[in-house]
C-alpha cells in the first residue's frame, strides 16, 4: 500500500495550486483524464473556448508573476472591462442600477423615484428582499430579479443576503446620482488579462511543476476509511495518507463519506448548460463587448460572452450560459432544443443575422455550477469543516469549500493551507 502525506482530491486550479506548494509527497486523483476542471480550454477548426467564461483579475503580485513570467508578453491580452446588458434592444453600461440615466426617460423616472423612496432595513430576511430594501421597486424588477432568477435557476427569497459577497455591485443613492455625470467601473473586475491560448495556459503552468507521475489521470477515490487514513482508487489501489485534501464538490463529496444525506439534500445549487459557438465573420451588432448580461425572459440564456472580441479575432466566437435548477436534467434531447433556441434568440436579439453562419460547437454542463449560499446551511457546513479538520481532512476550492469567490481566491486559500500544513 502506497503512503504519502497529502492526498488530493481532483485536479482543478485548487488541487494543483495545492500542490505546487506542499513539497514532494503528494498524490492527485483527478477523474477526467486531463488536469484543469472548469479551467479547461478547447482549440478547434481555428476557435479558442474554454469551459466557460474564465477571465483573470489578478489582486496579488505573487500569483500574477508566477504565470506571467513564464509566458510571452505576446500571448497575453489586457482588456478593460466592456460589459452591456441588453435591455429593451439597446445597450445599457453593466451594473444596471447605476446607470439607470441610460433608460427611456419614463423608465428613468420610475426607477429614481423609487430609489428615493425604497424601504431599507437594518435586517434583511433574504436576497430577494436587501435588493428591494437598496434599490426600490423599478431598478429590481427590470434588471435585478429577472436576471438573477435567470442565473441561479431559484426563488430569490432562497438566498442569503449575502449571496454573492464582494461580487455584488451595491451602490447607493450618492453614486448612483455620481455616475449619472462621471461614469465610473468601480467593479472588482474592471479590468482583466487572458490568455490568447485561453486559461488552459495558465493551468499548464501550474501542473508543469509537478511531478506528472504523481498526477494520476482517469482516477476516482471511490472509498474512504477516515479512521484508518486509507483511501480506495478505481484503479483498486489503495493509499494510506497523512492529510486528506478534497476538491470536488462537497456535495458528492459527503455523498462518499457517507452519513450526511440530509445535509446533502439540503445543499442547494444551479446547473448551468454552456455552448461554446464558432460562426463564420463577425457579429452586425456586437463588436467590442467582451461578454452581455441578459434579463429578458424569452431569451433561454442568462449572459453571452464574446471570446473574439476579447482576442481580438474576427470571427464571431462565443460562450452562451443557461441556468438550470439542481433538480433538472438536462438530457441530449434538450440541449439539441436548447441550441436551436439560441441560435433563434441570437438572431432576435441582433447579434447574428441570416448571413452569420454557425460552424463549429460544443455543449459543456457545469453541476454544480453557483453554489446557493444560505446561512443556516453556511452553519452545517462549517461546523462539519472544523470536524473534519480535526481529522486532517480539508475540503478547499470554489466548489469544495461550497463558497462562491474567485480562481485567485481559491489559489490563495490552496497556497497559505500548503504552506501551514507544512
């Protein structure tokens, strides 16, 4: 029986960042049969896709080093941020609420009356009731409830407050009136790098440091006996380990250990269907946006982001993402009609027309993809997180600690855990 000191748990940016930093006694169990999760990047008939939109917003110097000294300033792009949403069939600046000035002057009216009038709480009871309470009426039910229902596939009353932390664009009443004059993108991501080879490149550098021989492909963990430090593979190897360190989803991750289903069933998600197109010339309609936010409800998708424009190709390429409840299944039948209505709502909302031809695409399905933050599940789920702690056992990453941040943040946390293991 093997041993090592870290066990790893899939081999996306958390466990390879993991890795990169705990020394040498390592084993990675990853079940696809390529390193990289969600940050994998496909290159076909002349398209660059990833598995979704991954753009970089690098906060800390040592992480943004550690890739960009080892590519070529040639294949990287720096892009200030240029995000719409599509509202009414015209372009409005991202985020919605301030830049309600941008509306039809009726619509205008409606949504500064309501701001000045807007009931706020000191105590909210869930997301869909701080965003009535910050913003009144109009700016919520335009922009805000449509497009959140679109993206997390649930009934906003279902969320914490705080679902989406720092990544929620609040303003209030001051810089709302602001921007009216001085538009500003205050955002944490107001500006970002990519690579012209897609984030693929960046997780080829991370597991270029490694030891590929301890990266082990086409590999599930399939039992773990948290008494003994010892794990079974598919493989039917077994390891015996120092520290466990999980990256999969926690939800399929409790589901192995066994014993919590109630907490399983408990944790709530959405499911979201992502294309990746590639069309023969450009879009009539969208030439320099990177990607749009899309509250309509007769469109099927929620945002459409533009690779081509990011890199600055001419040929249309984009990513289109469609948010599912967790209890959906999202069959064969259903993407084939899925991308039948995208093509049509692509032409509805001009940004192709009759003469933009699809050539080539993919379908990806990310399950789970947003993590519904709810406090009292917060709770259970941090309270399990110190049990297991106790047992050497560490569950990190966006979808193994069930939190929502960012790549970086899940590099930092994968990092500063290496380094106090060690």
């Amino acid at each position: 029986m093997q041993k090592v000191k870290y066990l790893i748990i899939g081999a996306g940016i958390s466990g390879l960042t993991f890795a990169n930093y705990c020394g040498d006694d390592y084993v990675i169990c990853e079940k696809e049969n390529e390193v990289g999760g969600y940050c994998r990047t496909i290159k076909r008939n002349g398209y660059v896709w990833d598995y979704a939109g991954h753009f970089f917003h690098f906060k800390t110097d040592e992480f943004k080093k550690k890739f960009i000294d080892k590519m070529n300033s040639d294949e990287i792009v720096y892009n200030d941020k240029c995000t719409k949403i599509l509202y009414k069939n015209k372009f409005v600046d991202f985020p919605f609420q301030t830049n309600i000035h941008q509306l039809e002057k009726d619509e205008f009216i409606d949504c500064l009356y309501d701001l000045f009038n807007k009931e706020e709480k000191e105590h909210y009871d869930n997301f869909l009731d701080m965003l009535y309470g910050k913003f009144g009426k109009s700016i919520v039910e335009k922009f805000l409830k449509p497009y959140n229902e679109k993206l997390y596939a649930i009934d906003l009353t279902k969320l914490d407050v705080d679902a989406m932390g720092r990544f929620f664009p609040y303003a209030d009443k001051e810089a709302i009136i602001k921007n009216m004059k001085n538009s500003e993108v205050n955002s944490y991501n107001s500006s970002f790098l990519y690579p012209k080879n897609g984030a693929g490149s960046f997780i080829k550098i991370l597991y270029d440091n490694l030891d590929k021989n301890k990266v082990l492909l086409n590999t599930s963990v399939v039992n773990i006996d948290t008494d003994k430090k010892v794990a079974k593979l598919s493989s039917g190897e077994e390891i015996e380990y120092e520290y466990l360190i999980n990256t999969m989803p926690l939800n399929r991750f409790l589901e192995l250990l066994g014993g919590h289903s109630s907490l399983v069933d408990e944790m709530s998600y959405n499911k979201v269907l992502v294309f990746n197109l590639g069309f023969d010339k450009p879009s009539p309609l969208c030439t320099k946006e990177h990607w749009l936010y899309m509250p309509d409800k007769t469109d099927n998708y929620y945002r459409v982001g533009f690779y081509n424009n990011i890199l600055g190709n001419e040929k249309l390429s984009m990513y289109i993402e469609i948010g599912y409840s967790k209890n959906d299944v999202i069959t064969e039948d259903e993407i084939i009609n899925q991308l039948k209505l995208t093509l049509e709502n692509l032409k509805k909302d001009g940004i192709i027309d009759d003469s933009v031809k699809l050539v080539d695409y993919m379908s990806i399905i990310m399950d789970p993809a947003y993590v519904h933050i709810s406090t009292e599940t917060t709770k259970k789920i941090d309270s399990l997180k110190n049990e297991f702690k106790s047992n050497n056992i560490y569950t990190i990453g966006r979808y193994g600690a069930w939190i929502y941040n960012s790549m970086e943040d899940s590099m930092v946390v994968a990092k500063e855990l290496a380094e106090s293991l060690k």
